[in-house]
C-alpha cells in the first residue's frame, strides 16, 4: 500500500491489502488507535457493547471512508458497528442509521440469521474458515430488491479469535431482481445459481462456455460476461457459428485480402480484428463445421490468426464466450466435435437454466416485456388470471416463445389489458396452471421451512397468491414466515 495514500484524521493505516483495495483480512494488532474525530465518521457506535474496541472500529471506518466500495463493520452478533461513506449514499436512507441494527434485518427484513432463514450466511461460513466468504444475496435497497455481491471478512484479535467482520457490498448492474425494461431480469434459485458462476467468472480472462435450451437467453448472458469484465469499453462482437459452410465461416472470423477469391474486390477485416480489446461471443459454437474447428483452435490456443489469402501473421485480442445448446460431450465421443477444442471453451462451464426450471421468474419477466413493448407502443396490463395460465405453460421455446406469446397478445388488447381470450388457444385453453417449476403440488405433509424460505425468497407474486399455489390459508402461510423472518408483499404494487 502506497506511504502516499491520504486517510482520515492525518494517520495512516498498517493494514495490509491487495492492489484492489478489497481484498484484505486484518488483525487488530495491525489497526492504530486514532483519536476521536467523529465528525469525519458519523456512523459508528462508540457506546454499544462490542467484542471489537471503539478505537479500533474508529481506526476502521478512517480506513474503509477511503473507499469508493460501499462497506459496513459488523460484531459477532450480527449488529453494525460503523458505515462507511460508500454505504450511506448507496444503500441508507435519509434520516435513518443502520448503525445497532442487525445485518440479517437491515438487508433482508428477516427477523433471524440468513442461515436460519433457508439462505447461505458468509458470516457463518467466514466463521468456519477464518477466511473470507462471498455470496450472491437479494438485498432491500431504497430502490427495490437488488442483486449484491456480498464479502465478508472476519476481524481476528492477536490471538487469531474471530471478533468482528468486514463487509464489502457490491450491486450487481448486469441483473435486476426486478421488472426492467433491458439486460438480465430474475430472481429464482436457479437464475441467482448462474448470475452467480457469472459475477465469478467475469472479471478473470477466462473463456466462458454457456449451455441451455435454445431460447434461454444465452446472448444475454453473454453480454453481461462482457459488461461485468474489464474489457466492458471494447466491443461485444457476435459471431451466428450456425447454417456458415466452412468457407463463409473463415472469411467471417479472420476476413480476407483482396483477390482471395472471385468478388474480393477489397482487403475486409473479421470479426476477430473487429473484435480487438473487447469480447467474442461464438453462438451456437457446436455448429462450427468439423474441417473448421481445428483453425479456431489455434486461434484460441496462439492468438494467432491469418486473413484468408494473405501470409501476414497477425494478433488477437479478445475475451472468448461461447454457446451452445448442444451436447457438446456427446458429440466429442462420436468424433462431431474436437476433444482438444472442447477443453478449451469449456474452462468455465454455465449451464442456464429453461424457463421451467424458473418458473417463479415468469411474473416478472412478463412486466418486464410488457415495459420494453410500452417503448414503442401504447402501455399494457395484464390480468392475474393471464399471468397464472403462462406460469402453468411448459414453455419448450422457453424466454423467446414467451416474449413472441405477449407480442401477440398485445395485438389484440385493444382496450390495452392482456388477459385469457388475448392468449393462444393452447395456452388459454389448457388444464389450470399447475404450480411453477419449484413449487411442489399441494400435499398433505408440512413443508420443511428450509425449503418454504426458498420458495417464498424466489417467488416473485404476493403472499396470497404463493400460499393459493401451496395449498394453503393465507394465515397459515403469514404465521410461518413470520416465525422465518421473511416478509412478504399482501397485496399488488400499485402501478
């Protein structure tokens, strides 16, 4: 850490951390004790009973204040200690201090632990590890549920005991847990389980490989690879690998020179070079002819590429994403694919989920076509009775057959309000909806409340509607998630 660097109340800190600036553990050994300038960190709490010592949660907040990531100090007892400025404008609200609030409270409006509420708590794992632990979560923020990388990291005394945490939050932009009219939208365990391998695997340089059904939103999965890497400013090149001969397909990745062949009138540049300081994205990579692989390839293996016709050796620079919806295993034991190009697309597999396998996220994707379609046309509704009959539906076309569904039925909303006659026949008139992917049919036996907090955290409708497709009353279902610590909408937002 540079001797240079400014801190608060003139004193500079001893903590050791990496070239980013977040990852970091320290011992309170190594923080100094500063004086009192409470005018330079408002949000601490110098009177409660901690195991960390006020001076050093001063020392702490000087250090974190310097922060552009917002961070919070934590005791054993899920209480915050201190905010750093990052914090407040991010995620506090006017008037109002977390400090003495609990963590599990303040951000998920539980009433007990993350870990006792069905979900992972990195306080619990970073406990266990006396080491860093970092998860996906849905947090409450001024502006509505967000998605948040949370890290913490455990505070030890000299003698290596466990006596407070820090806590790095990080809101995920390339996903909203919330209707929105662009980029990833979900809230589900199974799209939380795929935005999550995507925050890891964003910021490295490794290539991705993405695996799901035709229609399960690939490309833009991939975008939000690219948007969340350090090459976000390059471009985001798109290459279709499918229904290309072997020929085209050459030509399209590495352009050619002029005279290459008949109609070459002009040196062209591919996608590849097109590609330089940004992200290529290969869809539907198992379409890529056999005799053609073997060059792509080298490709990926030299960075090294030649245009079609010409002898000059030239360099690539990009981040590689590739997608599939074939079984790329299978056709490498067949000989349909090559073993060694497997290898290397697939250092970083993710397999996305079908929209039945998310069917708790079908509400809010639906509100988010609905807002997309209001761009550029007249605004639109749709009835409960219309969003219960899709979630029933098995989607085999998945997001894609979704959204082309509502495009047509905004066709016939004349008076601008999509319910059961506006929907296809084999839709509007199926069986009534069955409970979603995720949510198991009404039974006779007790829900465990393990997976009733999962449930209930990925179920995007409110209490009445969720306790309608459990099979049971509304109080019952209000009794036992008030004994979770999870709160629960009674009725429609307003629009």
């Amino acid at each position: 850490m540079s001797a240079n660097r400014h801190r608060r109340c003139d004193t500079d800190s001893d903590i050791e951390m990496a070239e980013n600036g977040s990852n970091w553990q320290t011992s309170l050994a190594a923080l100094p004790a500063l004086p009192a300038c409470p005018s330079h960190f408002p949000e601490w709490m110098p009177t409660m009973t901690s195991s960390v010592p006020v001076t050093q949660v001063q020392a702490l907040v000087s250090y974190l204040d310097q922060e552009a990531q917002p961070a919070i100090v934590l005791d054993t007892d899920y209480n915050i200690l201190a905010s750093n400025t990052a914090y407040r404008r991010q995620f506090g609200l006017a008037g109002q201090s977390v400090v003495g609030e609990k963590c599990f409270r303040v951000s998920h409006h539980y009433d007990r632990p993350c870990d006792l509420a069905g979900e992972h708590c990195p306080m619990k794992k970073a406990l266990e590890k006396r080491g860093p632990d970092r998860v996906l979560h849905i947090h409450h923020t001024p502006r509505g549920p967000e998605h948040v990388n949370v890290e913490l990291r455990p505070i030890l005394d000299e003698s290596g005991n466990v006596i407070g945490y820090v806590e790095h939050l990080v809101t995920v932009r390339q996903a909203s847990a919330r209707a929105s009219s662009e980029g990833l939208v979900g809230r589900s365990p199974r799209f939380m389980q795929a935005l999550e391998a995507l925050q890891r695997v964003a910021p490295s340089r490794l290539p991705v490989l993405l695996l799901g059904e035709s229609g399960s939103g690939k490309e833009l999965f991939a975008r939000a690879v690219h948007e969340a890497s350090e090459r976000s400013r390059g471009p985001f090149v798109v290459v279709d690998c499918s229904g290309l001969s072997e020929t085209l397909f050459e030509s399209e990745l590495f352009g050619y020179e002029k005279g290459a062949f008949t109609g070459a009138a002009s040196r062209k540049h591919g996608l590849v070079e097109t590609a330089r300081g940004g992200t290529l994205f290969l869809d539907e990579i198992g379409d890529v002819p056999l005799g053609m692989q073997v060059k792509l390839l080298r490709l990926i293996e030299t960075g090294t590429f030649r245009r079609v016709g010409g002898v000059e050796t030239l360099h690539a620079d990009f981040r590689l994403v590739a997608a599939t919806h074939k079984p790329l295993r299978e056709m490498v034991a067949d000989g349909r694919f090559r073993q060694d190009l497997y290898y290397r697309i697939s250092t970083f597999p993710i397999e996305l989920p079908a929209l039945r396998e998310r069917a708790g996220d079908i509400a809010l994707l639906v509100d988010s076509f609905l807002q997309r379609m209001a761009q550029s046309s007249r605004p639109l509704r749709i009835t409960p009775q219309a969003v219960a009959r899709l979630a029933g539906h098995d989607w085999p076309g998945n997001i894609r057959e979704l959204r082309n569904v509502l495009e047509r039925a905004s066709l016939f909303a004349d008076d601008g309000v999509i319910d059961l006659p506006q929907l296809p026949a084999l839709i509007a008139g199926g069986p009534p909806a069955a409970p979603p992917a995720g949510l198991p049919a009404p039974s006779g036996r007790r829900m465990p409340d393990a997976e009733l907090a999962r449930l209930a955290r990925g179920f995007p409708g409110t209490r009445r509607a969720l306790a309608r497709q459990l099979g049971l009353s509304e109080r019952t279902l209000y009794r036992r998630l008030k004994s979770l610590g999870i709160a629960m909408p009674d009725r429609e937002a307003a629009p």
